[in-house]
C-alpha cells in the first residue's frame, strides 16, 4: 500500500487522556482511534494487525477440531436466568437496554448460557458428542473504569470456544489438547516466550482454571513462576496446598507482574444442568453435556506485544502479525531514487510480500524514519541517492540499529527466509 | 469438512414462528439460529456463506480505492447531536443504555455522524482528499417489528463505506464507480440478473439517492422497471417530474415488487457542516468536505438470494457464494463405497476443491438426497454400489433433475471449469 493513499496520519504528541503505553502508542502511530473511554475504533493498520492474530487463533482452534459460528450481542432475559447470571447484583457489568415494547434486552459480556441453550437443538445422544464450537464475537462490559487502553475495554473482540463432551475424562483430553493450541498461538504472536500457562482461581464458573499470563512491568496480576516447569500459580490461589497439589517447591519460584492474555475453564455441568442440555448415552440413560469454556481476546493480545516488545521510539511487531512485512521508504525527489523505489514496491508486491511504501513527498527523511519507527514494521528498506550510489537498497530490521546496503536479490533472500 | 462433524442438523419442521421463506429454509436448513425476532445467530454453513458474500464486497471495494476499518458499536450522545441524530423522535431505531454513572450512551444504527467526527483527525487539506473508508460492522436497530427473516434485524452486519471528497466533482467520479461496483457485487453474488439500479428518495440524507432493488414477489417495495436501460424507479419518487428529468417513458415501465439489497446516497456537506470536517483549499481557502455513503448488508443479500433462488425442496446457492462447492453423499455402508467415498473426498479436499462430506451411516439414502437439496450446494456427488458398478461417481447439479454418471476425471473437467 502507498503512504500517500492511507488516509491515516502519525502524530507527534501523545494522546492526553491516556495512561496506558498500548493506546500511546497505538493512537500515536495510527491504529486505532479513542471512541470513548475503553471503546476503540480500529484503523486500517490495526485492523490488518488483528486480522493475523484472529487468523492464527481460528488456524489453532480449526485444528483441534473447532467449528465457527457468530452469536449475536442482544439476548434475553430467560437465556441467563437459568443461571442466575441476569442480575446486576450476579454479573456487574451488563449494559442493558429496551425493545420498544419494554422488554429488557442485555448485551452479551460472554456467551456460555447462549451457546448452551441453542446447542439443546443440535445434542441429543451420545453420537451428536465431543463438540467444539467457538466464535469472533463483540462482547460489551460496563466497566466502572477503563484505564488500560485496549487491554480491557468495554466493547471487544473475544475468541470464545466452547467444549460439549460426554463426561469429565473425554473433557480432560480436550481441554489438554487446549492448552497447547493456545501455546502455539502466543508463540506463534512472537510472545511466547513470555507467556506462562498459569494455575487460577475458577472465578464465577469453577474452582480451579488456567490462565496464560505474559510477564509485563505493566501488568495488573501477579504471578508466581517456575521457569525450569514453565508454569506459574496466579497470586490469588497461591498457598502451600495448591503448591502441594501441583508438586511446585517455594524455592524455585519468581514473583512477576503479569497480564492475562487467555484463560480456559472448565465448566462441567453448571450450564448444561440449569439450561437443560442433556443427551442419550449408549444405554439410553439421561446425561447432562460436560461443557469448558476457553477465551482469548485478539485485541487485548495486540495490546499486550505492543506493551511487552516495543521501544522508546516506538512498536516492534513480531513478522507474523506486523501490517505489512517490508516498510519501503523513497527519500528525496531524485528522478532516479523514484523510479527505483517504485520499480521496488512493484517487484515486492507482485511477489506477494506485503509492503508499506512510503511515497510521501512532503515529508524529510527524518519524518519518514521517525514514522517508521513509531509503526514499527519488522523491515525497513531505504532507496536513496545514497543507497543507489552504494548499489541496492538500505536495508535494517526494526530491532537493529544500523543497516546494510544489499541488491535485489539479497533482499529478496532475507525476506524469503522463514523468520 | 465430513457431515458427521457438523454440529447442526437440519430439521424436517419448519420453525412455527417464521413467515419469510428466507428464515424458514435457513433455519431448516442448518444456516442460522433464532436467538429472538429479528436477531439470529449465524452457524457453520451460514458464516461460510457470509464470509463469502463479504470478501465478493471486500474485494470491489477494494478495487475502487476502499480502506477498511471497525468503528464502534457503542457511541456518545456528543457525536450524534449536532447532526440532530442523537433523539429518539429524530431517529426511531436507537437502543439506548447506560455507563455506570449514569452517561447515557446509544447502538450504532449507522455510522455516518461518527465517521465524519473521527476524519477530522486526518483530513485537513485538500492534499488529504480524496478518501474512502469502508467497515463491515454490526448495527443495532431497534425496530417495532421484525418478521422479515434475516432481510430486517435488530442486530445485524453492514458493509457501509464513506467517501470525502473536494466538491461534488470528484464526488459524482466516485459515485459512478461505486455504482459499476455494486452492480459487479450483486452478479457476482448471482443475482445480478433481477437485480436494477434504482431511482429512490434520499430519505434522510439527501433529496435523491440510488438503491439496488432486487425483483421478488416477497418484496416489500414497489418499482417501476425499465429493462432495455437497465434501470427502475421506487414507486415513492414515481411522478412525471422524475421520469421526465431521467428521460424515461411512461409506456416502457413494469410493475414489480422488489428487496432492496443496497443504497448509495450523496450526504453533501450536512454532516461535515455540522460536525467541523473543513479542509484548505491549494488556495488556504477553508470548506467542508463532500461526503457521500454506500451501504450493503450481506445478511440481506444472503436472505435475498435465499428468496429468489430456491425452490420446493430447498436453496439453491449461486457457486461464488455457496458454503462448500461439492455435496458428496456415501450412500450405505459397503466396503467398497465407503473406501471409495472416503479416496474422493480426499483427493478432491487435496485439489482444493471446497466438499461437504455426508459421510453419516445413520441416514438413509432418502434422507440424505432430502438434506443436499435443502442445504442447496451446487454439485451433489454420490457414491453408492450402483455408481461404482456404471464405472463411477453420480454427478447431479442442484439445478438439475436427473445426474449422470462420471469418472473422477471427468467430475475434475466439470468442477474445475469455471461456471
């Protein structure tokens, strides 16, 4: 895409009502827009952004055997009824409203008792069993406060899943199955490493949950590590009896501040019991569905690498879910440094690598490298009078500090190469 | 994907409380979910298709120089007052809800007040201009009835774009392109054959506007056709004025009732008036920017070609749109057909070639002819003792009476031919 063409700019002051370095910088480099307090807009440089990481979540939860469906956000007080969820005293954060007739509506905050009672059409017998059902939906939630950027906001994306099986031992073999699915997705978001599967209090749905917690100064948990297993304990269940439980000594472990980036539960039968999903085993016997409920909010994960691998000038995007994977710049009117650069954007493109191109006239080489920075895609080639003079094309990663002049075909060679 | 994994089932009722044809096979047929009138969930085959119809519009926006975003449900009263929009006598469809203190906040019906808001970060001067942002988003309308199936939701996804332009010159260049776009859209989507650009009242918006009304006898509006110009007039601006002003004759006009299935409207300047969109001029002269807006609902269009193209047993979905390209039904349970059922759905997955697998052995071969004309994918492929004994695979289109049989190569000459 040409620089000139995206109508979104660069600012150079930091938004004033923002105290959280995500929508710092988001809102600085031109991803995503402030609505309101905790309700952001997504720009086309963020929505790109999102899109990858949704693609990852939807390829890990396709290959554990997950069918896609959209619920809606208007529901009815009888779907969480059942499950004393409807009150404002039970869920505090529903934002409720009216048909004009003065039924109350609310607005979804998350969707177990709506998926539970719509699978009563489709689950009737043993054979109808495991499931797995998951969803790209908005979710909205009346927080009190929203400080934290897009780290928790009042209307979101949420990828939820949700598991129907016939009993807790074919539950526990999907919800395993789980766990390393959402390993592969912080991993493959670039911050895996970071990122600890976190034993949790269950909240409102069970005792016990998992959480994945990425180490961050910023964050608003904190967590107990092992780095040797690993695995952390989330300072809310942490005593001798839960480290007992999970064979975890004192000693080994790290106090870390953290910031919840997905959690799975297990639900068993709280939903399927209040909403009626039953189903015939082999013997003709009336079963309630073992259900696990498994989040992750592909906003808050872009929040999140924002938070932990950026710079002082700016975001460094992992290559797997950065906007484009090469920002090209043209510095200078030069004749030559023009049809260079624009013979460059057209090779690359037509290779089918994504290219930011920074054809901008009416900005010095200090603006675009400034930008460039802010933006923070993985690579950045520079065609000037400088680097025709020196025979390519200079060419420097976002995390390095100075770069290399190469030809064509060099970079074409680094680009091509898995990362 | 193998029909014994899907989650949904088709029903042989129909729902009791559907009028619309459109609801009543969608729902039938596994599509959609009622969640309540006018809100429905959208399940594995009916977000295939959505998904589809919204990458068709994707892509033609695209083409005509479209950036996309995600703007925001909720919304402020301040973004929506100064165009007079924010009141409910103003605007009849809000749902209205509240912040914890008490700030009242409303569901975006549309996103005209709030687009304009936001571009006056990024637009401000003519070097800015032109722009056209586009989004797929939900829209909330708090509609009196909703008995239309998915034509006329509460809760529902828009394709809505915007432009800004520098005078009603460049506006009227891009108006017409937009024009030639939507009407790539609907033949693309199959429907283009019933499918007129038509004369309509800009409601409130503007005088004028265009709609595109697709000819159904279920329709809910009246318009005037003209089928050697390929155009038509809504009933509700049918005077001598119009029809004299677009060089049209009385004598050549036909009656049909008609779904409109997308509107395109020149907005002007009221909104950039009122919410302070100005840009400077190469002159340093300050205007307000020339905005128009182009909607599309996929829902409506995926309900659209439900209700013009299906037939006594079932739907019949165009091949661009439909959830998987080929039906492939193993019919009974010998060796020999389910080994070759089980080789074809292979080899055919492996080519890419999108196939809904029956691969049930609690069907009978009744029911599954039944399910694949509800379900309505275009080539039904069936493998029985019979088919393989007449040396092959019986091949049926969905628009056909009677298949023939082929050989796996000749069923690849067919389906890789494009239709």
């Amino acid at each position: 895409m040409k620089q000139s063409q995206l109508f979104t700019k660069t600012k150079k002051e930091s938004p004033a009502d923002e105290v959280s370095l995500n929508a710092e910088l988001l809102i600085k480099a031109g991803f995503i827009n402030k609505e309101m307090a905790g309700v952001y807009s997504y720009l086309p440089l963020g929505l790109l952004v999102v899109k990858k990481i949704e693609n990852i979540i939807r390829e890990e939860m396709d290959a554990i055997g997950g069918q896609e469906v959209t619920l809606t956000a208007l529901q009815e007080k009888s779907t969480w009824e059942p499950t004393d969820q409807w009150s404002d005293d039970k869920v505090d954060v529903w934002f409720k409203t009216k048909l004009k007739n003065d039924t109350e509506l609310g607005l979804a905050v998350t969707h177990e008792a709506a998926i539970t009672k719509m699978m009563t059409s489709f689950i009737q017998s043993y054979r109808d069993l495991p499931k797995y059902v998951y969803q790209f939906q908005t979710k909205f939630r009346n927080e009190a406060r929203a400080k934290s950027g897009i780290m928790r906001c009042r209307e979101f994306v949420m990828k939820d899943l949700y598991s129907f099986c016939k009993d807790e031992e074919e539950h526990n073999l999907f919800y395993e199955k789980s766990k390393e699915a959402y390993k592969n997705i912080f991993k493959r978001a670039g911050i895996g490493h970071l990122t600890y599967i976190t034993f949790a209090s269950g909240g409102m749905f069970s005792k016990f949950s998992h959480e994945f917690q990425t180490i961050t100064s910023t964050g608003e948990d904190t967590i107990y590590v092992d780095s040797d297993k690993g695995i952390a304990i989330n300072k809310e269940v942490y005593n001798d009896e839960v480290l007992t439980s999970l064979g975890i000594k004192k000693e080994g472990l790290v106090e870390n501040k953290a910031v919840e980036v997905g959690n799975i539960f297990t639900l068993g039968t709280r939903f399927s019991d209040a909403l009626g999903l039953k189903y015939k085993t082999e013997t003709g016997e009336e079963k309630p569905v073992f259900m696990g409920s498994y989040g992750i909010g592909p906003g808050r994960l872009m929040g999140t690498v924002v938070e932990v691998l950026s710079d002082d000038k700016g975001i460094i995007w992992p290559e797997s879910i950065a906007p484009f994977k090469v920002h090209l710049l043209m510095l200078g009117g030069d004749e030559n440094v023009v049809k260079g650069a624009e013979e460059l954007y057209n090779k690359l493109t037509q290779k089918g690598i994504e290219v930011l191109f920074d054809d901008r006239t009416d900005m010095s080489a200090g603006e675009k490298f400034a930008d460039a920075d802010l933006i923070g895609i993985p690579h950045r080639v520079v065609v000037s009078k400088r680097s025709l003079a020196d025979g390519g094309f200079e060419v420097k990663k976002r995390t390095e500090t100075s770069g290399k002049v190469m030809s064509f075909e060099e970079l074409i060679g680094l680009l091509e190469t898995k990362n």
